[in-house]
C-alpha cells in the first residue's frame, strides 16, 4: 500500500486499508498467511486482487460484508498461497478466476444450531421422500440388473426414462436429455452456448445457482425487472435494445428467490420478445408441480414455442428427492445432441443406480400420487407463514403470496438491511436469507427469502414471532 | 462448390465432395436434411463447415472414416440445421464448437448382438459388483437416513468417506474432493486450469475421457512418446522444450488404452522434468488396485510430490461399479477449493445415496476384500487372453503383458489398418476398439485395444481365435 499513500484513494480501497489494520488488531498471527481479497466490487473500485495479511478465511469474508457496507452479494474470492512450491494461481483458467462462491452455501456453515429455526436453505422437506418405495425398488435394481444399476449408461439417460419424461412433456424422447440434477443442465447449457462477455438476461432476483454456472463461463448478467406478474416486459425490451442478449433465464413458477409466478399473458410477451430480439430462453421450472392453489396456471412457455428457441429445464428433486441427482433438458434436437457431447466429457454418465430407482417408480404409475402427497405436505404450511407473516408483520412488510413452490419472498422498509441483522437473527434464534445475493445489481438489501419447506408447524410460527423481534 | 470449383482442390476438399456423390447414390432421401460435417482433418484442409446433403449421421460418420483413409480418429462433429425456426449453430459457444463425440461410444451402438464376442468397450464386469452388499445397505440408508441419502449434500462429497479417501491416500482431508466419477474430475479439472489454446501433453497414445475434457476446453494436445516403461523422458522433455505445456495428462498404473505400467524410474524422471518446466500433472488412476501380477509396482507420482504439482484422480468404479458414480481429487488444499466452487456450479453436489452406499461400504472396512475379489476374477482373464494371443498371434504382432487394469493393446504389422476391418470383424463376431482414436496425432492405424474383463472364459478364448480369422 505504501506507494499508493500520494494517489487519492476510492473509498473502498480506503475500507480495505481499514479493515487490514482491524484484522491486525484482531488477530496476533496474521502475518503467518498471505491472502488475496477479490471482491467483485473491489475490482469495481480498481483494486483488484489487494493483499492483505489476515489470518482466517471467515474474518476476511465478514469483512469483504463490512466493506460492501452490509450488502455483500457475494462473498468473494478468497485466496490463500500455496504451502508448497507451486503457486496453483498462475496456472488458473480466466473462468475459474471468475467462479464465485454461492453465498447461501457459505451461510449453510453457520446455521446447524438445532435450537435455530431455519427459514433459510432452499432444500425440500426429507418427510415428503418416497424413501420406503426407494427401499424396496433399489433392492430389486440392485440384485436383479446390476449390468444397468452399477454399470456405466447411456449419456443421455436410461432410454425408458427419457421416454417417460418426453412423454410428460409432450415432445419427442430425442429432445430430452437427463442430467445430474438441474443443476448440471444449467452447466452443461452455459458451456454449449456461453464464450465469456455473452449477456444473459436474468431476472432481479433470481436463482444463484442459475448465475453461478453462467459466471463460470465468465459471462455478463444483465438484471431485469419483475413485479407480481412476473418479469415486466418494458424492462426486457429495454435491455435488449442496450445489449446483444444471448439468453435469457428465467424461472416463470414460483420463483426462486421471489416465490411469483409469472402470468401466462407475461410469458407471451416475453416469447413475443425474445422472438424479435433473437435470443434463446432458458425455462427452469423446478417448482410447477408444487400448486397449492387452485387457477394457478403453470403451463409452461416451452409449450408455446415452436421455433426451437425454449430450452425446458425439469427435475425430480423437488417432486421425489435431491439426493438422487437427476434432472433434464427439453430443447430441440441439434442442441440436445451438443449437449450429450458436452455431458460425455463432463460425468460420461449420470448415477445409473439413480435413474434405475427413479425409472421404476415412475414407471409403476406412482408419481401422480406422489405429487398429491407433496402438494398436501406444503399446502399447510405455506398458509402457516403467510397467515404469521400477516399476524407479525403486516402493515410494514409485503411479501409474496406464493401460490406454490417453497418461498415467499419478503420487502420490508427501505431503510432496514437484512444481511447485516443476520448475526442477531442467529442470536434470536431464527434465519433467514438476506436477499441481495440474488440481485445481479447489488440492489434488495431490505429483502428476504423465507422458506416455509423444512420447520414444523409449531416451530415455523414461532420464528416468525422470533423474526418480528429482530426486525421490530 | 460451384465457386470452388475453379481453385485447386486439396485432397481432402476433393474425398468430401466424392463423398457427397456417393451418398447420393446410396440414399434417395438425400436433400431432404441438410448436415455439416466438420472435422479436424476437414478444418485442417480449410474445408471448415462445408456443407454436405445427407440422410444419416450413420452415413457421414463412416464416410469421414473414408475421407480420412480409414483413420478417424475421432468421427467429428455432424451438424444437422434445424427444422424450427431457430438455428441453434449460430448461437453455440466457441467450445461447443470444439466438443469431439467419443469415437468409442459411437462405436458401441453398433456392438450390441450377443453373437459377437466383445474385446471392445472398456466397462468393469458387472459379476465384479457387490450388489447383494449394496442391496442391504441401501435399505437400510434409505430407511434410516433419508435426510442424508436423499437430500442435498455438501458439493465436497459426504465427510466421512473424504476423509476414508483421504486416509488411504495418506493426504488431508481438506486435499480431497469427491466426484461424479473420475470423468467429473476431469472437467473440473479442466474448468479450473484451462483456457482455450492451453497446451496439454498427453500419452500416446492416451484416454478418450480425458482428451475430451480438454478439448471441451479449446486446449491444444500435444502427444508425448510411450515405450513399455511408460512416458519416454526425452519426448516429453523435447515437447516441454518447443511448448509452454500448462499440464501434463498420465495414467502411470495399466494405462488407458496402453495397459501399460510406468516404471518408477519414469515416474522420478517425469516428475523431475515437470519441476524443471513448471508445468502441473494430473495423474489418473482408476486401475492401480487391479494389480494381477506380483512385483508391479504402483506407487502413484503423487506420492512423491512436495510441491503441489500433482493432482491425483482416483474412483471406485472399477473397484466398486461405475453407475454408483463416485471418483475423486487429491491435490493442494488452493487448488481443491477452487475446484469445490466449480462443482458447485456443475451440479451442486454429487449423488447422495451414491456417496452413502459406497461410505457405509467402506466404513464397514470391505473394500480390501473386495479389490482381492476384483484381483482374482481379472487375473484369470488376463492369462487366458495374453496365453490366446501367444497362441493365434505369436511371431506377427506384439502386445501389452498388463500387468494389471483391464486392457491389453496390440501393435500389427504396419501395413495393416484395424479401423477399416471393424465391419468384417463384427460380421465375423469379434469386436475390439481400433487405436488410432487414442493418438491425438492421429498415428496408431495398425493398433487395438483388447479388453479381457468383459467375456466368459470360453468366449474369450474363442474371441481371440475369430480375431486371428479377421486378420489372417
């Protein structure tokens, strides 16, 4: 830092500078471990890749929040130097010098206190896992066809399962490919159709997961606005006037973070608009079969495409379990046949054992009752927090309605910062999401995520009582 | 071609166009479908893209077979335009661009007929598996565990089979990551150090799994001679000389395609070598417990590495089973960290009931007996195909004494092509894999690989004969 005492310093190099002087005080042995901090809005600010000694991983990431004034988006890359000779970051990848840390993960660390009512976390609820029929099915595919539940499979997926899905999804099996969770769709399209500076138009908010595969491909985010109804259609034109879209990605049903559902008339216009500017739609739709209010209308853009311009994304996570990792893509056949050959150099194959569970299940006719099952678990306890949302914080608060899928999304005042209330929110007792981390632009610090999935009646009405007593 | 017409043709623009006529005359349907082929050796003789009308990717896979002399080393990519409205090509990545199909898998859609004895693929046997152990332990997790065996995980991999990994790797937990198979390894791998044009040096000849990774990457292979004791020391320092090699790629244990086992000397030789050019290793390993013969010698590279330069791959698949998909990474804690947040990005974590069968597996301290299983029941195999060998090919060919793995590889006399006799061995019911796809310099046309895992004893013997038959 000495030689750059004369330059006027920008106010963030100015927090760095202070804060590595509050580490110090901090910590006696912080000289031991050289660190880089490379904060997305340091880099902003020109101070890419500043050194600071400083002892742990965690100071340094509640710091980067510090410096971000609260609003930290995303913790940032820290990076520590090698033990050994070899300096591993010279070798890297432009692209994994872009990779970015989900912020929800590095929240995860800090929030298994039991006694801490969890609204935060987006996992669904382990007692709605068809578990017992798993049981039994994974004990026949394991000791009756083993050459196809233990052996390597076909890339793009046990056939009868594609077909299944196909079939689900009113198209053809060659358009349908399943992958290791949605998750490796999202991967597997960002490497078929991003080169970095691509612009992909996400929703403010959106899903973290979504940005994170498209960051690794080091593209551009462009946010676009929503409002009840969905992504509002002015504000898409409008960025795709400014900027050259390549994608948009967009989550119609019961979004994540937000919990909106967008309207059909929306989804028209948002075709409409992708149709004029030539850019693809990626459609992640985890959520659609989670409706717990009836005239909710979930049909899907993709059905309305006929040009090939929609690329469906599904999975049985959220109907079935995460742990057995098994999603898909509906998209036109060139692109699904790329995207098997981008899967055979990424996992060859997804987990056989998994699929050959899953195939059996669906094949027995059993999903359509499952789905019922769900839907009934989180009826209840979606009404459970809407109606403790009202009881606590109506009238300063609004919140998302969340006709189906696992969150509500809540906007309190302007002036209230929910990522910096998080440590007095784990004190009380209760978390919670902040929700800036799904805004690209940095904005929605007086926002939340709240997921009404995983607590039981009783503890989810009083961690709502818990979180009006942080935020009173 | 109209306007090329009045330019000289390179040979290869000319085969394409000959082509072009001969799938005329061999489908009426011809003009109904339009498909570009684009192959390495078509972008080398700037015939990039050009344009062919065809009916069947089957007919222009065999036809590239034909332009390139009957060496296709990897069958090249086959475009079809779209029948909607959108062209999916003009939106693709510049490393979609780059993404080779296997050569090995297209292959195998063809072997599929239980008339024909298969020395082709390279798949565990399936008697190899321990399915019954697998059945009860998968009851029992997913009865007793399902908040572990079916929700989300840590994209680490479950901690207490990293730190079993660990343990028998002799490294840190916090040096290992688990994998969605080895393959998975691979491209993270690849994600994380990688940058378009990066060179990588390889084996020749080497892995189809591990070229793809890299060229799904846009990085440049450079391959690098083998003998009988593994890398030759002179090539790959000659190669280190002429390049900026970013990593080198090997298989020191029973090599993929090769069978053969690096000598420990090779191993001091190449280590020493990447010190003095700066470059990383990645090592891969999936066959070094496959140990059939007493005094082979497996230590792995890694095992001498203090400086972080080697990042060793391992995986259950051939000691375990591969639709389970589980492999992992160990390599310096900078590097595994980076790593971890490009899994996250990839598929957020790898499947959980995988990772809980295999953890409970090895908890229960089975693995042990279970690779002496796997020993025994390869190490006849190995002896009945290399005694059949010495039998039908002795005096005219030579061969890999495979010490271990699953493979042998044979080198005929130099005027034989196998690629071009793959049809008269099938229709003599025999099939291997022809070599050249393994040597990215497109050498090896009068090589195979033979795998002796996959048949009955008494077939396999009969197998070999067949073979003899093919090239009498």
């Amino acid at each position: 830092m000495g030689r750059d005492q004369a330059r006027p310093r920008p106010s963030l190099r100015r927090g760095v500078h202070r804060f590595r002087n509050r580490a110090r005080r901090r910590d006696g042995n912080l000289e031991r471990d050289g660190a880089d901090v490379d904060h997305p809005r340091c880099r902003a600010h020109a101070v890419h890749q500043h050194r600071i000694r400083a002892g742990a991983d965690r100071v340094i990431v509640r710091a980067i929040g510090l410096l971000s004034g609260g609003r930290t988006v995303v913790p940032g890359r820290v990076r520590r130097v090698d033990r050994g000779k070899v300096v591993i970051e010279k070798f890297l990848s432009a692209d994994a010098r872009n990779l970015r840390p989900s912020a929800i993960r590095a929240l995860a660390k800090y929030i298994n206190d039991p006694k801490v009512i969890s609204f935060a976390g987006g996992s669904p609820n382990p007692e709605t896992f068809p578990a017992e029929r798993f049981a039994a099915i994974a004990d026949r595919v394991l000791r009756e066809r083993r050459n196809v539940s233990l052996q390597y499979g076909p890339t793009r997926g046990l056939p009868r399962l594609c077909e299944f899905v196909a079939a689900r999804s009113r198209v053809k099996s060659e358009e349908v490919i399943l992958t290791t969770g949605s998750q490796q769709a999202l991967d597997l399209i960002s490497h078929c159709l991003l080169d970095a500076g691509d612009i992909v138009a996400v929703e403010l908010p959106t899903y973290i997961g979504g940005t994170s595969a498209f960051y690794a491909r080091s593209a551009t985010l462009a946010g676009v606005a929503q409002d009840d109804d969905g992504i509002v259609p002015e504000s898409l034109d409008d960025v795709a006037r400014k900027k050259r879209i390549k994608l948009l990605y967009t989550i119609p049903n019961f979004q994540n973070p937000s919990g909106r559902l967008m309207s059909q008339r929306r989804r028209d216009r948002v075709l409409e608009i992708a149709n004029r500017h030539d850019f693809l739609i990626v459609e992640d739709d985890p959520y659609g079969d989670l409706v717990y209010v009836e005239g909710a209308d979930t049909t899907p853009i993709k059905s309305r495409d006929r040009d090939g311009r929609v690329l469906y994304l599904g999975t049985f996570s959220k109907i079935l379990a995460p742990g057995v990792r098994c999603g898909w893509i509906v998209g036109p056949k060139s692109l699904i046949d790329r995207v098997e050959i981008a899967k055979q150099a990424a996992d060859l194959c997804s987990g056989m054992l998994d699929q050959s569970i899953i195939d059996e299940y669906c094949h027995a006719g059993e999903l359509p009752g499952q789905i019922e099952n769900v839907r009934a678990f989180y009826r209840g306890k979606r009404a459970l927090m809407l109606s403790a949302l009202q009881e606590h914080f109506g009238g300063r608060a609004h919140w998302t309605a969340a006709s189906g899928g696992l969150f509500t999304f809540m906007t309190l005042s302007d002036s209230i910062d929910t990522a910096s209330r998080i440590e007095t929110a784990v004190a009380n007792g209760v978390t919670y999401v902040p929700g800036s981390p799904f805004f690209v632009d940095g904005s929605g610090q007086n926002t939340m995520r709240l997921t009404f999935a995983k607590e039981s009646d009783e503890r989810l009405r009083e961690g709502v009582q818990r979180l009006a007593h942080v935020f009173a």
